[in-house]
C-alpha cells in the first residue's frame, strides 16, 4: 500500500507497530493466550466480601484514560466490556519501567488487543474493575475505529450511516453493540441450513 493513500493515524500506528518491534515486542505473537474469564462472567460472579479473584482476560482497548503512574482502561471481549486499572509498579515491577512508560502510554492505540492478568476488585467510584499484574500485546490495529461516545445509556457520534455499516461489516461488529446479538443467531441458523442441505 502506498504511504500517500494512509491517513496520518494510520501512518502513526505504522510507526508505533515499528517501534513496538525496535524494542524486541512482537506486535502479533503467534501463541494462543488462554485465559479464564469473560467479562460479563467477572461482573455477575463478583462478590465483594469475598476473595480477589484471579483472572486472566483479553481483548480490544476501547478506551484509555492515563493519570501518570496509573491509568484506567476500557476493555472489549467477546461478551461485554469491563474496566482494567493499570499501575506502572505493578506491570513493571524491576527497574525497567518501558512496558507502561513506553509501550502501554505511547505506542498502544485504541483497537489493539491486549492480555491482562490480575485480581478482581471494587473501585472507590464503586466500579467492578480487573487490577492489572501482567499486560501483554497481543496484536496491533493498524485501523483507527469510530469513538463512539456513551453517557448515561445515551449514545453520541454513533456508527449509524446505512453504507458505511455494510461495506465495513467488520467495524459495524466492533463498535455498534447490537449487531453482534443479532448476526451471530442469524449465522448460527444459516451453518445449520447448509449442514441439512
């Protein structure tokens, strides 16, 4: 693809997804990364007089809000959303501070999937959010996404326009939460009509 065609977002993801390889970080690490929770699982199981629950999630960044050493990010998996709470000394508990320095506050864009392990817990704001130990890249977007904008269930700069919605299918999936709900029934119900036929 030429340079010229890219737009500048897309040219500065090309250059992070560089840099993340100038630093020896694979930016689409081959191996499978397993892990043992959902988000809705996390929301509707935890409990708040009981034991931290160890969890290991992964998925598309959605949003990031960086407030220095720390920084809470918004994360999309297969099922939901659920908040992540980020600290520098946590992931990067030696003296090398570059994978929350570098990596996690300059060269992670919003769309990239990322693994994270830790604990369950409550925030002070009352929110049930993961506690981050160990953050992994586990693959680069180099398209931005729409920012869709919620507050309080109302929706702003939503993916709504009819063309844009059927020629990039895949964005239609990511952003707008409903249409998930509504294609994965309807694929289910065509694989069954081609295995009888």
């Amino acid at each position: 693809m030429n340079i010229l065609e890219l737009s500048e977002q897309e040219i500065n993801r090309r250059n992070n997804l560089q840099a993340l390889r100038d630093m020896g970080i694979d930016p689409y690490p081959a191996a499978e990364y397993p892990t043992n929770a959902f988000s809705t699982d996390i929301l509707a199981e935890f409990k708040d007089d009981a034991e931290p629950r160890e969890v290991c999630i992964a998925g598309r960044m959605m949003s990031r809000r960086v407030m220095g050493k720390a920084s809470f990010v918004e994360l999309q998996d297969s099922k939901g959303r659920i908040q992540v709470y980020v600290t520098r000394d946590d992931i990067c508990p030696d003296e090398n501070k570059d994978l929350y320095n570098t990596v996690f506050k300059k060269l992670l864009d919003l769309g990239d999937f990322v693994g994270v392990k830790g604990f369950v817990f409550r925030t002070q704001t009352g929110e049930i959010s993961v506690h981050a130990r160990e953050l992994a890249v586990l693959a680069k977007s180099l398209k931005p996404l729409p920012v869709v904008k919620e507050k309080d269930g109302q929706v702003f700069d939503a993916f709504e326009d009819p063309e844009l919605r059927y020629r990039q299918r895949y964005v239609d999936l990511i952003v707008n939460n409903g249409v998930k709900d509504t294609t994965l029934p309807e694929t289910t119900h065509r694989r069954r009509i081609r295995r009888c036929l």
